[in-house]
C-alpha cells in the first residue's frame, strides 16, 4: 500500500505509522498525507514515524494491529520507538538502557 | 500436478530425501571433536558446492544428562528423509542411550554403526576409523539413482533470524505467498516460534481448521508468553530494536507474515511429523515449569526442530543478516533488507528487500522463493550450503506429547 511519500510505507489504512523504506537525514522533508514535515534527527529502513498526533496511553497500529502503547504524546512526523512505545506484553531489551521498560499489561 | 517435479533418494519407510547426507553424531561434547576431524576428512573448500548429492554432516547432542527430547529429535535427525546414513561417535560413559538410537536407525533400513572412543582406542584410531566407515558408506550413497518426487511429499519450513523492521513488510510476506503455492500443490509446510507470535493468537486461531484446534493454539501461545515473561524478556533481541522494532507483538506481527493464508491444519511439537500437506504451526515452547533456559537459545535451535519435522529445506528470512545455513537440510536465506542484500550479496538467496526499492513486487519475490525452492529441492545447492555452512545446534527440553485436537487429519 502507498502513502503520498514513496519513502514511507503505510502497511494498513488505519495505522498511525508509516515504516521507513529509504533511510532519512536529519532535516529532510517527508509528506505526511499532504503535510511536509522535516525529520528531527536520522532515521534508518524499518524504522517507524508517527503518522498523525498520538497521545500517550492511545494504542500504536501497525499492519491494522496493536503493536504496543505510547508512553509519551508523539508528534506527527515523530520517530516511534522504545523512548515512546512500549509493549502490552513483554518488556523490551535495548543494549543502552538495560530493560527500557517493563511490561504493565502482561 | 507433475509427479516428477522432483527427484528425490527413496528410504524405506516411503518418505524421499533431496540431499544424500552421511550424518556423523557425537553422543555428548566430550565426542564432538573426534566427530569433527571425520566429518573434516570430507569437507569442500568454503566456496565449492558440493560436487554430488551426498555430503557428509555434522550433528550432535553435547549433554551428558538423559533428556527425552533430545532423544526424539536425535532419532528424528537421524532418520530424516534426507539422511541416509549414520555414524554415531561416543565417548563411552555418556548417559544418552546409543545402543537404542542405532537400532532404530537400523530398523529405518540405513546403515548405521557406534564408534565407542573409550573402546576404539582414543582420538586418533577412532577418527581413522570413523572416517574409512564414512568413506565406503559415501559411496554407497553416490551410486543411490534418486527417484521422482511429487510436490506433495515436500515438506518445508520457514524461520526467520536478525529481523528488522523490513522483515515484516518484505521477505516474511514474500515467503509467505511462497507457502501458499507450496501448499495450494499438496506441499506440508511449518511455520513455528509461538514466542514470536504473541498477540497474534486470537488471528490465528480463527485460521484453524477445527475450533478444537484454534483452542490449542490459543493455549500454545498463553504458554509461550508465560514462558518468556518468567525468563525476563521475549525472543527479541537487541539488533531487533537497533531495526527499528520496538515491541515483541511488532516483531510477532512482521514475523506471522511469514505463514502465508493458507488455513492452519495443525499443530507440531518438535519431531512430529506433518500427517498430510498444508499448513503447521510448531510449538518450540516446552511444556511444563521453566526449566533448562530459553526455549530456543539461536535460530539453528529452531531450525533442527523443524527439520526434526521433516522439513527437506528451510526458508530463513533475514533484515539484519544473518549468515547460517544449517546440517541435514539445506537453508535458503531471502534477505528482508535492501542495505543488508548490499553488503552481504554472497551470503544471501533472495533480494526480496527490492520490494521497498520499487524493483519488484510481494507476488514476483514470492514466486521467485518458490522457484528456487523447487531448484533447490532437485540439487542445486544453496549460497550457504556453497559456502559450508551446517550450523546444528541441540539442546535440553521438556515436552508432553501433543493431544488429540492439534492434528485433526491425524484422527
């Protein structure tokens, strides 16, 4: 499925992120269903931007489905990862933080 | 269908092999090395194929306590399709029962024969021995005339290893369409890791092919989410999050892409063997309290359980890149990730990463895995079994044998 920026995958209508097909710098533009926002800082393949405005505590879809939820208020256009998404079930490990985060949920 | 799609080396209980594999065991660590100067004897520079279908292999159990899975898979192993003879090696004072593990490759109808490395006179007469015991068994097998296959007595699995954020949207989707021309030929093909499809439970489920069975399921994967989360942590690891995935059930997501649409017709626990084409689950989670560790500590662990099922081969999608291949069956490795295809062209079958470049579609990358599964299964050799790769890996587990609803063709 297409979004309106070719370096963007939208995997599913109701997701509210996008998955990094080209790697961005820091500062390069990206359309966002017809906004042009600049990314904050470098972002590599795979990685994931907000697609809209999401609250902290509101569910993050991807491929349709609940991959976890917001544990900051994310601003469009905003790298999603483990300083603002957490697990519904496991907690993630990250090498920097140890246990970034445990699961509330499980 | 094409009855002779395939070729293949027929065994005596009907199943047909697409390698010709002299399997060398060790019975614990302490016989690994003697095991490894015989199987050396025999190795191909790292770059050559394999000159003719046989080879010979490397597989093992390194405990020296009785564990019954390891026995069911070591029995598994050694009589998998493509296997045609065994040569176990043992220390002597081991716990693993040889006696009982060559009769029953012997009632398979392969030559198999125990070195005893306490009663052949150490290190060096047991690998002179070991090694004319391979040779004229090596050419045994060269002279075997494989017969035609059909599609329908394949069996393939799929694993993914050093997922990334791509592996989802590229290579797992890719392989997944691959499983459904497979299957929709009368192939059985097995997806597995139940820790890596937390969340996904309830989707798969409503593919079961009895409610009984999506029950199971359901179960299977509540016991995997039990397991990890007494562990500490999932089956995430940090180059995952380095990918850009952030949560186990993401992971989960872009893995359970990986099996495709077809309806799920079962569920295998290691070394259950698919009753009938379509589509497994394989429960790799032991049963029971937590005991001797994680589930599976790398993805060779996961890869000899499902060759354990009778996978002839295995699809491995890979965003990070991974480089293994595997003993017994050989591995076909779809990288996920363009960047990654770039760097490590050598070591990778598939671009499926191209997907995100716009040079290619999901349905040409997957037509293109089933493709080349199908060369593969008639001999050509893949990039990591041209480059020597035969990873094995065998460690403690518990399982209870499945019940009645997981295989509802078996009842």
């Amino acid at each position: 499925m297409a979004s309106s920026d070719l370096r963007l995958v939208l995997l599913a209508p109701d997701d509210n992120c996008l998955v990094v097909a080209q790697a961005l710098r820091a500062e390069d533009r990206v359309n966002i269903d017809g906004e042009s926002i600049a990314v904050a800082k470098a972002i590599g393949v795979g990685h994931k931007l907000a697609r809209r405005a999401i609250a902290r505590g509101e569910k993050v879809l991807k491929y349709g489905a609940i991959i976890g939820t917001a544990s900051a208020p994310i601003a469009r256009g905003e790298h999603i990862h483990t300083h603002n998404l957490e697990s519904d079930y496991l907690p993630t490990y990250t090498l920097e933080a140890g246990r970034a985060f445990v699961a509330k949920h499980a | 269908m094409n009855a002779s799609e395939l070729r293949g080396y027929l065994r005596p209980d009907g199943r047909k092999g697409i390698r010709n594999v002299v399997a060398v065991a060790y019975l614990v660590e302490c016989a690994h090395h003697v095991a490894r100067e015989i199987v050396g004897r025999f190795r191909e520079p790292v770059g050559n194929a394999p000159q003719s279908g046989s080879a010979v292999h490397l597989i093992g159990f390194p405990g020296c306590y009785p564990n019954a899975y390891a026995d069911r898979m070591m029995r598994r192993l050694c009589t998998h399709p493509n296997v045609g003879a065994v040569l176990l090696v043992s220390l002597g004072c081991e716990s693993f029962n040889r006696r009982k593990l060559e009769e029953h490759i012997r009632a398979s109808g392969r030559p198999a024969a125990t070195l005893v490395i306490q009663e052949s006179g150490g290190t060096r007469r047991t690998i002179a021995r070991g090694a004319e015991w391979v040779e004229e068994w090596l050419s045994e097998l060269d002279a075997q005339v494989a017969v035609p296959m059909a599609l329908s007595e394949l069996v393939v699995g799929t694993v993914c290893g050093g997922s990334d954020g791509t592996s989802g949207i590229t290579a797992n989707p890719a392989m997944g369409r691959a499983f459904d021309f497979l299957i929709e030929r009368g192939a059985a093909c097995i997806f597995e890791e139940t820790g890596e499809l937390v969340g996904c439970e309830h989707h798969m489920a409503r593919r079961a092919a009895t409610p009984a069975l999506g029950e199971e399921i359901i179960r299977c994967v509540a016991k995997a989410a039990r397991y990890y989360a007494t562990l500490g942590h999932g089956s995430f690891a940090v180059g995952n999050a380095d990918g850009g995935l952030t949560t186990q059930e993401e992971k989960s997501l872009g893995a359970y892409a990986k099996s495709g649409a077809a309806r799920i017709a079962g569920l295998l626990k290691p070394g259950d063997l698919p009753p009938a084409g379509g589509l497994y689950l394989l429960d790799v989670v032991p049963d029971g309290e937590v005991r001797f560790g994680f589930p599976n500590i790398n993805d060779n662990a996961e890869i000899a359980e499902l060759i354990a099922c009778g996978a002839h081969l295995v699809f491995f999608s890979t965003g990070r890149g991974s480089v293994v291949g595997s003993a017994i069956a050989p591995v076909i490795k779809v990288c996920a990730n363009p960047e990654t295809y770039r760097k490590l062209e050598d070591d990778m079958d598939v671009d499926a990463g191209r997907i995100l470049e716009g040079r290619g579609t999901l349905d040409e990358v997957g037509r293109e895995v089933y493709e080349l599964a199908l060369r593969v299964a008639r001999g050509a050799p893949t990039k990591s079994e041209s480059l020597g790769h035969q990873e094995f890996i065998l460690t403690y587990k518990t399982f209870e044998p499945a019940g009645p609803a997981c295989l509802p063709a078996a009842a």
